[in-house]
C-alpha cells in the first residue's frame, strides 16, 4: 500500500567509485568495490521524477536459521507469482480508463508530473544460492536488488526539504487535494501494477521501502531484512492489518505481520488478502 515517507526527492549525486567495507552474510562476503548494476525499463519518459539511493554503508544483520523455509522448497513460489501476474494484466486492462481519468485530474489541479517514479529495495536472491553472481557487481549491499517502483503523484513537488525523508501524517499539508483522495482510497498506486508485470513486485508481499529508510529500519527492527526474502508487493498483510506508518513502532509492529505472511504464504493466501484489501479501498480504511 502507500508509502510512508514523502513521495518527491531530487537527485542524489552518484554514488559510483566509492570503496565500501566487505559485508558478510551468512557464509558469503560480498566484494569490497563494484559497480552498481540494474536496468530499469522507463515509462513514459518525462513524465516522471527519479530518485537515486543514496549511497550506504552498514553491516547486515545475519539472518535467523531455520525460520523461514525457501518458497522454492515449499512449491508456492511458482503458483503464487503466476497468479499475481495474472491479477495484473487483468487489473490493468479493467483500469486503463481511470488511469486517464486520473493522470487528467493530478494534472489539471498540481503543478508537476503525473506520475513520480522512486528506487525501493526489492527481493533479496543471495540467501537461497551462495554462489550467484550478481552480489559480486554492487559496490554496496543495499538489502536486495534495488528498482524503480511507480505511482501516480500525491503531493507538490519538492515535498522533502534537503533531501530527507519525512513521516507522512494526517491532513499532512504536501497532500494535493485530488492526492488525498487517491492516498485514502490507494488508486495512487495503480501504476504499480506495471511493476509486477516488469517482475519487480508482486501484488500481495511485504512493502519495500527507500535504501535510506531501509538502512535505518534493519538497524533499528530484529529481522527487519528478511521481509526481503519474498517479492515486495502492492498490499500486503501488514496492510489490511494496520493504517499507514507514523513511527518506528508501527514500522515494528508490520514487520511482525509480513514475517507471519512469509511463514503461511500460498495462492490462495494470496487471494484472501487481495479480497480483504478491496474493501478497504472503496471504504477507504486505514489510509490519510
């Protein structure tokens, strides 16, 4: 569901070329300098706004043994992606009209973008397979392998000052007045649905967040990391569980929703959460 930060950032400055202690994980230690590697597929060309992570440097809590079977292991890996796949293709072809609908609106009463476009820390890979190689090419661990997740936009640009990342909050005064809207009934993240289709998210699974907040949640939270262990999703069972973060303490208290998701998770888990977040979207629970 939404995020809880504010949505506008400028650009960090590159963060290439620049030496970073060796992590370890687990039994791995990643190499001390590479280059950041992703490719990103844009949408709609100006449009949008990026952000660039910022560039970080921390250890990487090592990860509890034998808590959380591997998908794969289980046989629900496969069957779940497949059907959140499925979800979206037909969820984007039942909404393309609102999306014009929307895109005119956001653009008829802000000044800005129509849609903003953010770096999230997606599915970590390396804990299932000591020996792939895509770990070799970062030049720092952010958590999992970084993209660029898409919504339409809620607030006026410049919504962060400097730079930093604020709490979202009720009758926050960065919310457009067509963004509220959008935020309470979650239609801004729609565009999302491109991204489970790009293999980025899927729709049900934990929300990701910045590298910045990332950082600073895995260092405050016990086992914060291992949401990354599942694809990143749209909803989630924290979400239909809980209203947007306002503090780390709610931040905690989702962690422990989306570890009890990861434990159960299934197609037709999947479903029921999908089924439960409907409701919330058109009674526009839980969101401001």
């Amino acid at each position: 569901m939404a995020t809880t930060a504010a949505e506008i950032v400028p650009p960090d400055p590159d963060f290439r070329d620049i030496p970073l202690k060796s992590v370890q994980v687990g039994s791995r230690r990643s190499s001390k300098s590479a280059a950041f590697h992703s490719t990103v597929l844009p949408l709609y060309g100006p449009l949008f706004e990026l952000e660039v992570p910022v560039p970080l440097e921390f250890e990487l809590p090592k990860p509890a043994q034998g808590t959380y079977a591997d998908p794969k292991a289980t046989g629900t890996d496969l069957p779940t992606r497949l059907l959140n796949i499925t979800i979206a293709a037909l969820g984007l072809l039942i909404t393309a009209p609102l999306f014009i609908v929307i895109a005119a609106l956001i653009k008829i009463t802000s000044k800005g973008p129509i849609f903003y476009k953010q770096r999230r820390v997606g599915l970590d890979r390396r804990w299932r397979n000591a020996s792939a190689r895509h770990d070799s090419r970062r030049i720092h661990d952010l958590g999992g392998r970084p993209f660029t997740m898409y919504k339409f936009r809620t607030m006026v640009t410049a919504a962060e000052q400097d730079s930093k990342e604020v709490w979202a909050k009720p009758r926050d005064e960065r919310v457009t007045a067509i963004g509220r809207r959008l935020r309470t009934t979650r239609l801004d993240e729609l565009p999302q649905l491109l991204n489970v289709l790009l293999g980025d998210m899927n729709i049900v699974g934990p929300r990701p967040e910045r590298p910045a907040i990332f950082a600073e949640m895995r260092q405050a939270i016990p086992n914060y990391h291992l949401r990354q262990r599942v694809m990143p999703g749209i909803t989630g069972w924290a979400q239909v569980n809980q209203a947007y973060d306002t503090c780390v303490d709610d931040v905690r208290r989702k962690v422990e929703f989306d570890l009890e998701y990861m434990k159960t998770r299934s197609p037709s888990r999947d479903l029921r959460i999908m089924a439960r977040t409907v409701p919330i979207m058109l009674f526009c629970r839980f969101g401001w």
